[in-house]
C-alpha cells in the first residue's frame, strides 16, 4: 500500500477570498444543496460569507497549516469564486489541471495568472498544465477535485457520476496521471444524483468517509466498499443526513510537524455520532468553522472551499 504518510494529505492549501458572494441561478438546478435567499437576507450574504471565509482561514493557521489566500477579482462576478478546487488541481510531479464546468458563470473563475503567481511569489514550480476544458464544447463536465476524489497514496481517482462529472475526461485524465478508477452512482434520499463526489466520500490517510447508502446499486456500492477496505483505512459510514450536513465534505491536511488535520464545518462536525468522532481524532486533530451562509447559500462546505496545492518546491 505504500508509506502512510507519502504525501496523501497537501502541506499547503489555497483559498479564494469572495469579492461578491451570492446565490447562483445558473448552478442551483444540479446542486440541491443551495437554498434560495429571501429579500431580507440578500444584502448581508457577501459579509457573512467574509466572516465565514476569515474564521475558516484562522481557523486552518492555527492548526499549523500553510494558506494561501487569493483575493477575488471584482469582475467578472463570480459568486461561486470561494470553492476554486472545481477548476483547478495542484499535483506531486508539477502538473496543474484546468478541468470543464458544467455552469457558464463558473467558468469565469478560470485565472491564468494565479498559476503565475503561484510560481512567481510562492516558489512552487509548474512543470505542464493539462487543460481539460475543451470537453465544456460537447457538454463534459468535470468539476476538479468536486467530481473527483484522489486517493494519492494508493493512486486511485473516485467519481461519482453526475451532470457535473462525466466518464470521459475522468477516465481521459486518471490516465495521463497514472491512477486507477472506481466510478459509481450516488443520490439523494429523493433519488436525485449528488452533484459532486466530494460531497458523498473524503479519503484520508487512515480513514474513509463514505456516504453508503447514496449508492442505490449493490454492485457498485460494494465495489467501492471492498476498494477502499482493500486500502487498509478504517471506514466511517454516514448515512444521508450526515451526508446533508457536509459530513462528507472534509478534507485531511498536513499540520505543522507532520500532523494532520481534518478541515470542516461545525455543521459536518455536529453531524457526525460521538463514535466517529473518537475514530477520527485517533489519527487527526479536526478544525471546524462555521460556514452557514456558504453551506446553505452557496452549496458547498468546508472541502469545497480548499484547493490542494502539492507541487514541489523550486531547487526541492
């Protein structure tokens, strides 16, 4: 299975700071996580969602995690900028992806010169870029490491199949990066596909969180099940409403000494049964914040709003 601790959790996370967060029309009919707003609500959302953002970013800090935070352009408006990992993922071997987005306004978000920056002031080295989004002109989506979750260590890519994630570009970018696939169906308690893997399962260094029973069909279900218990991790199952609450949507790091922490909201934390909890902190040290505005109006949680960044270091 290989070492542990071969880089599975990222030492440095980036985050977009929001310059004008709100409900977006465009994506609310695939995520059925976002909730509409009411009048009285509306002129606060981009402040609460800024206080959200902040203790989050604190929150990461001072458990010894290295953030990088980016500041949101004004224009264009892009009122989903706080979850980057849709567009982009950071790898070992100096490869960034650009991945295809299902919403128009989303792909706005797209920024060139933030892998420049990411060189220039932050001294990581860019080896290639994998540009996947000619995929949006034949209607392929796939939404970064929402529609995919890596398993680093054991080098298998997960997706669950949605509007959002389509088989083609998964499987197209598993085989230039050299991972395995598992690919499944999830949905919701209503029958409804879940928009984005990383909302269904997290995979950490020791643990798996997976949202089971999301997995209508046997066959795959059990799959994914044997795939992740061959892994060796110890397997947290949530049922539907702990996947409600963003008990899925959380995210392992690299602390300060090594240590690893477990990134989430205090909604997902609160989610999660006495027993999990004791299973998780066994091996990580769990950093909530409160996200209610980004959770409800935007839909999606504490995972969604960390881009991994693991390319080297230049010289390293």
């Amino acid at each position: 299975m290989g070492d542990s601790s071969s880089g599975s959790a990222a030492p440095v996370v980036l985050m977009i700071r929001p310059a004008d967060f709100g409900f977006n029309e465009d994506t609310a009919a695939t995520n059925l996580f976002q909730t509409r707003p009411d009048d009285t609500a509306k002129d606060t959302l981009q402040e609460r969602a800024l206080a959200e953002f902040d203790s989050l970013t604190d929150a990461i800090r001072r458990s010894g995690v290295a953030v990088i935070v980016i500041e949101d352009r004004p224009q264009p408006r892009t009122p989903d900028a706080v979850f980057p990992n849709n567009w982009l993922s950071f790898h070992p071997d100096g490869t960034v992806v650009l991945y295809p987005m299902c919403a128009p306004s989303r792909r706005l978000e797209r920024r060139e010169g933030l892998i420049s920056e990411l060189q220039e002031n932050h001294g990581f080295d860019v080896t290639r870029v994998v540009d996947l989004t000619h995929h949006e002109e034949e209607g392929r989506f796939l939404e970064g490491t929402g529609s995919i979750v890596f398993d680093h260590r054991d080098r298998c890519a997960y997706a669950n199949v949605s509007a959002r994630t389509h088989p083609e570009p998964f499987a197209e970018l598993a085989k230039i990066l050299g991972y395995d696939t598992l690919v499944f169906h999830a949905t919701d308690r209503e029958g409804n596909d879940v928009y984005h893997t990383n909302v269904v399962m997290s995979i950490g260094t020791a643990f798996a969180v997976v949202a089971a029973d999301a997995i209508r069909d046997s066959h795959e279900r059990s799959a994914l099940m044997g795939r992740l218990e061959g892994t060796g991790r110890r397997l947290i199952r949530i049922n539907l409403d702990q996947m409600g609450h963003f008990a899925g949507n959380v995210l392992e790091v690299t602390g300060r000494d090594g240590g690893r922490v477990l990134v989430m909201s205090t909604a997902a934390r609160a989610a999660f049964e006495a027993e999990q909890i004791a299973i998780l902190e066994a091996s990580v040290e769990i950093v909530a914040s409160p996200l209610p505005t980004i959770e409800k109006v935007g839909g999606g949680s504490a995972r969604c709003m960390l881009a991994e960044v693991f390319l080297p270091r230049r010289g390293d």
